[in-house]
C-alpha cells in the first residue's frame, strides 16, 4: 500500500467507524421499539441498561483504578441523566416517528453548542433549528398524522436530560473517562431497573426478551460507546460533532427501513434544518460544546 493510499486510510477509517457507530445505535433503537409489545417502553429501557452495564462492567472493570470522592457527585447526577434520558426517549418512540424523536431529543445538544458560543453567526442557527421543530410539531396532514403531544414531550424530555448528560459527562469523564461512562450506565440501570420491572413483572425473564434485548444493549450501548472511544481521538473536535449531527437523518433511515415509518416532505426537510444547524453550531470557530464529551449513546 502507498504511503498516499495509507493516509486516505487513516484519515477514513476513524469517520467510517462512527457512521457505522450511529446506525447501530439508530438500529437498536428499532429493534427495541419492536419489542414494545411485548414488555414496554419501561420494560425493554430496563433490560437493555441492566444488560449493557453487565456488559461494560465485564470488559472494563471500573474498580481497578480509584474515583476521586469529589467525582462521585458528577458521575450520579450524569448517570441519573442517562436514564432519564434513556426512559424518556423509549417513551417517545411508542407514538413520535424515530426520526422525529430523534431530531427532537437532539434539540438537547444542540442547546449546548449554542449555550458555549457568542458569535451573532449563532442567531442564525438557533433560528435555522426552531424553524426545523415547527415544522415537525405543526398539525400534519390526515396522511401523515398528527404527532402525539406528551409523546412529542417526553423527546423534549429527553433532549434536556442529554444537555444535562453532555455537562455532567465533561465533569465526570475529565479524570475517569471510559470509567465513569461504566459507571454512569451502572447508576441508570439501578434508577431505571425497578420502574421496568414493575410494569412488565416477570415478562422480563422470557428468553426472547432477553436474546432480542441482548441485541439491543449491544446494539445501543456497547458496540457504539466502543466504536465512538476508538474514533473520537483520532478525530477533529469539529468532525467529530458535525458527523454526529447526522444521527437524526440515521434515525428517520433507519424508522423507515425497519419500521416503516415513512415521513412527508417538510418533515425531511425539517429534520434536514435540524442537521444543518447542529453542523452550523459545530463548525463556528467559537463553538466548543461538544470538546470532551463522552460517547453519546441517547436511544
């Protein structure tokens, strides 16, 4: 191989694990939404985090290093977050299209990116990106539907629990890392276990909500967060948050190719308003909202 040839490769590979990284994450988020019926939203949240934290703790074994007692706050309060974000979502995928909810949770990053900038450059995104959200919550027509308002809330929901992941995330992963995402998924499978078990009871246990939840805390967990940890060193600040702005259009590819979630125009076209304004935040020189965030796994 040619030294040129090595250097496309280095530069492509680190971008190519990260899409693939999202679309994984987007297809577990499909795979979890089919099995609703069987378990519910609270159900399948739990099993996939009590799984995915069996899992992370098993590869990482946190308890080797020591957490600095000052650290513990910001892992809780982050690991709390998590799942709120993570129950919040999945209740939103019961009535809110996956590209939609996705858009919509991703108001919560993007708040972010806006909140760390001041340039007046940034009034044009903001308004780029509510512009988008009207669309997507203005009364659809009869072919389409109207979206489900406390469905459309609990993405809203979710959207801010990730704000309040990505600020904590910064704090708590600044000395720990990987060791406080472990730890901050192990915390939000606790909070979140008991709600799950106690509305889908011993359903839980059933081998085929096990063998397809597997998939999706591996899916949705652990597969990304090992993905994203390989490629966000090797890439820029800025690549990194721009190609994560397409993690609502991998949502709406994804509710279509596996769902059958099929979208109107304007709402492509929002959820691309959306996009663009999250890439717009990320590539203003004065945006740095995404510097030292831990591997976003929201759905």
């Amino acid at each position: 191989m040619s030294i040129r040839n090595s250097a496309i490769l280095t530069r492509i590979w680190p971008v190519a694990i990260l899409l693939i990284s999202m679309a994984s994450i987007q297809s577990g988020a499909s795979l979890a939404k089919s099995l609703f019926p069987i378990a519910g939203a609270a159900g399948i949240t739990s099993v996939r985090l009590i799984l995915a934290a069996v899992i992370l703790l098993a590869l990482m074994r946190p308890w080797r290093k020591r957490i600095a007692p000052g650290a513990w706050r910001h892992i809780a309060i982050y690991g709390v977050a998590l799942g709120t974000m993570n129950f919040l979502f999945y209740q939103a995928l019961q009535t809110v299209p996956l590209g939609i909810a996705v858009a919509l949770e991703f108001t919560g990053p993007l708040t972010v990116a806006l909140l760390s900038s001041k340039r007046i450059l940034d009034l044009v995104w903001v308004a780029l990106a509510v512009s988008g959200l009207a669309v997507l919550l203005w009364p659809a027509p009869a072919t389409t539907g109207d979206l489900h308002i406390p469905g459309v809330l609990c993405a809203l929901g979710a959207g801010a629990c990730w704000a309040l992941y990505i600020f904590f995330g910064q704090k708590a992963g600044a000395a720990n890392g990987m060791q406080s995402a472990v730890l901050g998924v192990t915390i939000a499978a606790v909070l979140i276990a008991p709600v799950g078990i106690w509305q889908a009871g011993t359903v839980l246990l059933d081998p085929t909500v096990l063998g397809l939840g597997l998939g999706v805390a591996i899916l949705s967990t652990a597969l990304p967060y090992t993905l994203e940890m390989i490629s966000m060193p090797r890439l820029p600040t800025q690549t990194f948050g721009t190609l994560m702005s397409l993690e609502p259009a991998f949502g709406a590819v994804s509710g279509l190719l596996f769902l059958g979630q099929s979208l109107g125009l304007y709402q492509w076209l929002a959820i691309g308003a959306v996009i663009v304004a999250s890439m717009g935040t990320t590539l203003t020189p004065s945006a740095a909202g995404y510097e030292g965030v831990p591997a976003p796994v929201p759905d």
